[in-house]
C-alpha cells in the first residue's frame, strides 16, 4: 500500500493516510518542511478505526531534526486505509 501525508497537515500536526491494506513491518519515514533545533517528540495516535485494530498502532522508530519514522506492527491484523493522526513538539 502507499502512504501520503493529506492535505492541510504541518510539520507540527496532520494525517498520515494509506491505501489498500497496510502490510505489517512497513516503514514509513516523514520529512518536515523545516529542520528544528533539536530531535522533537513524536506521537502517534488512530485516526481511523483501520488504523486502530489489534497491535496495529505504529511505532515512532526515530526522530531527528529533520525526519520521524513510523514502524508500522508486522503483528498486526490490517483492515483497508489505515490512518493516524501526528503530533510533533519541540523538545529543547
């Protein structure tokens, strides 16, 4: 499946959405529009019931100045479009 990040999302909040079914074990990696200062903190939540089943909830991997990365369960029991919501703060 693809992912894309929908329309109206920031570097600090939005959604992140698939197509088809997710396939655990994918990695999905985000790229902000500007660099912060330090690492921020990313978190995750369902934005959709696909997006929240049984061990389905992606893991922030990573985080840099400039990128996070999901890790999405190779675990998990999919259903169709899974999408999550981002929330991105600034650590100092």
């Amino acid at each position: 499946s693809a992912a894309a990040i929908t329309a109206g999302s920031v570097d600090t909040a939005g959604v992140i959405t698939t197509t088809g079914t997710s396939t655990g074990g994918s990695v999905l990696t985000v790229t902000f529009n500007a660099a912060y200062a330090a690492a921020p903190r990313v978190f995750v939540t369902a934005a959709n019931a696909a997006g929240g089943g049984i061990n389905t909830m992606p893991v922030v991997s990573s985080s840099t100045t400039t990128t996070f990365v999901l890790t999405i369960p190779s675990s998990g029991v999919y259903a169709a479009t899974p999408s999550w919501n981002y929330f991105v703060i600034e650590a100092s």
